[in-house]
C-alpha cells in the first residue's frame, strides 16, 4: 500500500484473503486504487517577514503546474508532505526564528478527489539576529580567517545549530594548520540587540614532519619523490600540505596509486609520514610487429 500512496493513490485500499488447505495457502489481495491525486494549490497561513515562496522553495511537495514534466509531477504522497513540514521548521529556525513550530497541514480534496488543496500554518514566533562576533586567544591564524570560517556577522539571523558547526570548524582551521589539542569554546548572549557570540581559542602546539617513509619504489629514482613533497623534516604537518603531496605525485602520472599518511600518535610533537606508491606499469611502443618497451621518466 505504501508502494501506491507513494505514486499519488491517496485513497488506495488493499484487503487481502488467506485460502486454500493444510497443505497449500494461498493469499489473495484485491487493490481498490481509487484515484490519483494531484497538488493544486500550496498556501501558507500566518507567515509575516518570509516571502511563502521561500518557504514554498524548501518543499518537495508542489502543485502540479509547477512541475510540468515527470512521471509524478505534482501528485501528493502524505508522507512526503509530513516530511516538509520538518524541513520548512529546520528553515525557518535558520533564518533567526528559533521557537518556529510549522503544521500540521490542513488538506482538502475536490469532490471527485483528484485535486489535493493544502494549507501550511506557521507561527514563527520572534526573530533573533546576531548581535556581533567576538574572537578571543587566537595568535597564530589570522583573525581575519577565523572570522571567515565563522561567516556570522551583526545582523544576520541567530542559528544556534550553525553556531555550534561554525566552532567546529574553527577547531578544523587549527588542526589542518597542524596546531595539535587547540580548542574553541562558544559562549552565547542575548542582548536587546540580538546573540553576542564569542568564540575563546585555546591555541595547541604544533605537530611537525618526523621521518619521511617512501616504499614501493623500484624504478624511480627517490629524490623525484622527495622533490615532490611541499615539505621535509621539521616542518610544521598540515592536512593541506598532505593532499598537496597527493596531488603533486600524482601528476607525475608515474604511480596508480599514491597515500601519504601520518603515522603515530596524533598528539605527538613529531609524526613521521608514510608515502606508499605503486609504479604505473611502463609505457610500451608498438612499431609494425615490434613491441618496444620504455622507461620513460622513471630515471630522469
């Protein structure tokens, strides 16, 4: 039944009978599809600052005319509407109105019941705002970038969840960067203004490259990959500067397949790094019936 409601059959009925004997059953299902249903209108009831067209955008149940191609364009499955009503709250709850409650939908069927009409009440309740956006303790990332990651600034609507995925973030500058154990903790206030943010960075110290461990190398020489790597011994160990290291080989287009990766304790001062290749097989030249192989690069 789930299977029909899904593509439109709202008043679908499956009755099912259980026959035959001791030895054999069978089950019959007799399906009453009843009609297909299609949106015909979507209104929003009690929406004062958004435009319903933004609420409306957030939905994927929408009245047939404005979906005009499609197998089931425009029809209306119940669950699928239920699961708007939580989408368009999560929105609403973006945009600064934290206590919005969305739903449950009012639906009303034309008399032959083909025709689905439904309206959405909305109570979205006060609309809070960033007041401003204070960072404490950051010394060895530039502010500016910190405040980038972040992107709140006064004025934009106060997303609590967005606040929480903005600190995490900040944390993730720090460890991309190689600042090992650095933290940064959100404090919130309201003000008549709106939130007040601060984020508080306690910096960690930095992880360095240790030995560099090169295996599966056979042909090519080793300083070709040395003269790969965007770092050596002692440098400071970034996640960035590990992908570089990915990509450089690979463009060397010498190996199918290339890892770099940190070994050892995350927190340890120094980790040492593993780069495993495998050599790409080598190019072969064919000359009439002649086969001649090359080597290409590899010694270069």
């Amino acid at each position: 039944m789930r299977t029909y409601r899904e593509a439109g059959y709202h008043f679908v009925k499956v009755t099912g009978t259980l026959g035959g004997d001791a030895a054999t059953h069978h089950v019959r299902f007799d399906i009453e599809e009843g009609p297909r249903v299609s949106v015909e209108s979507i209104g929003f009831e009690g929406v004062t600052s958004l435009p319903a067209a933004k609420l409306q955008d957030q939905m994927q149940t929408r009245p047939a005319w404005l979906i005009p191609f499609g197998v089931f364009r425009g029809l209306y499955v119940e669950e699928q509407l239920t699961r708007d009503m939580q989408v368009v709250r999560q929105y609403l709850r973006t945009q600064g109105f934290a206590s919005a409650e969305v739903g449950p939908p009012r639906t009303t069927f034309s008399d032959d019941r083909t025709h689905a009409r439904i309206v959405i009440p909305v109570v979205e309740g006060p609309r809070k705002k960033v007041a401003g956006v204070v960072v404490t303790g950051s010394k060895l990332v530039p502010l500016d970038l910190i405040h980038k990651t972040i992107g709140f600034r006064a004025g934009d609507p106060w997303d609590g969840i967005r606040a929480e995925e903005t600190r995490r973030r900040s944390e993730q500058l720090y460890q991309r960067r190689g600042y090992r154990g650095t933290t940064v903790s959100l404090t919130t206030a309201e003000t008549p203004e709106g939130f007040q943010a601060t984020y508080a960075v306690q910096e960690g110290e930095v992880t360095r490259v240790g030995q560099i461990l090169v295996s599966g190398l056979t042909a090519t020489k080793l300083d070709i990959v040395m003269r790969e790597l965007p770092f050596k011994y002692g440098d400071p160990l970034t996640a960035v500067d590990v992908a570089e290291a990915r990509r450089r080989l690979d463009a060397t287009r010498l190996f199918d397949r290339v890892d770099v990766e940190p070994q050892g304790d995350p927190d340890a001062p120094y980790r040492d790094v593993a780069v495993t290749l495998r050599e790409a097989k080598p190019w072969r030249l064919e000359f009439g019936g002649d086969t001649l192989p090359t080597k290409a690069f590899a010694g270069s």
